[in-house]
C-alpha cells in the first residue's frame, strides 16, 4: 500500500512535528473512524464486573426508566437485557441507538 501523499507536516521550532494538514474530506474520513472509541470511564467499569449495556448507559448518566422508554419496553425487561451477558445482535443494536452510540461500542 502507498503512503498517502496529500498529507503535509509542518515542523515546529524545535524541527519535531508540529502540525498536520490534510483535506479536508480525508480528516472526516478519520474522525468518523474515531466517533467508534470507547471512554475509559467505561472500559474500567466493565473491568470492575459492568456490562458493556450497563457501563454506557451509566456513563451517559442514563436510567433504566429512560433506556427503556426509549425502547418501548418496561424498565424490568430492560434491566433484565442490561444484565445479561450475551444479547441477540439485533437486541444489541436497539440498545446502541437508544444510548445514541454504535453496536460495535457494545461489544468489546
């Protein structure tokens, strides 16, 4: 593969790397790839037991009630899904759209 070429650095005073220019669609291109990263806060609460589900929706500072309503589902179905360890795909991506985040951020 070729190294892009219509990306320039521009060297600071000290001659390391200052800053980069690009077009601008190839900088969408790369922050949309990087909209799919995982906040520490939540990785760290499903290293201390948390489910994916649940870690996001108490880093959004979400409540069940509030998930489930946007699921159109009761808050002890919801919380039944929140806890299991293993949801169908499809569940899955009802309950990345309804914390407004990407099914694959569910599931690491």
């Amino acid at each position: 593969m070729n190294a892009p070429t219509n990306i320039q650095m521009i060297n600071g005073p000290d001659g390391k790397p200052a800053y980069v220019v690009m077009p601008y669609a190839e900088f969408i291109k790369t922050y949309a790839r990087e909209r799919d990263l995982i906040p520490h806060e939540v990785v760290s609460a499903t290293v201390d037991g948390a489910t994916p589900v649940r870690a996001w929706r108490e880093y959004l500072k979400l409540t069940q009630a509030e998930v489930a309503g946007r699921l159109g589902i009761s808050q002890p179905s919801y919380a039944k899904q929140e806890g299991s360890e293993s949801l169908r795909p499809a569940t899955m991506k009802k309950i990345a759209v309804a914390l407004g985040i990407s099914a694959d951020q569910l599931d690491f």
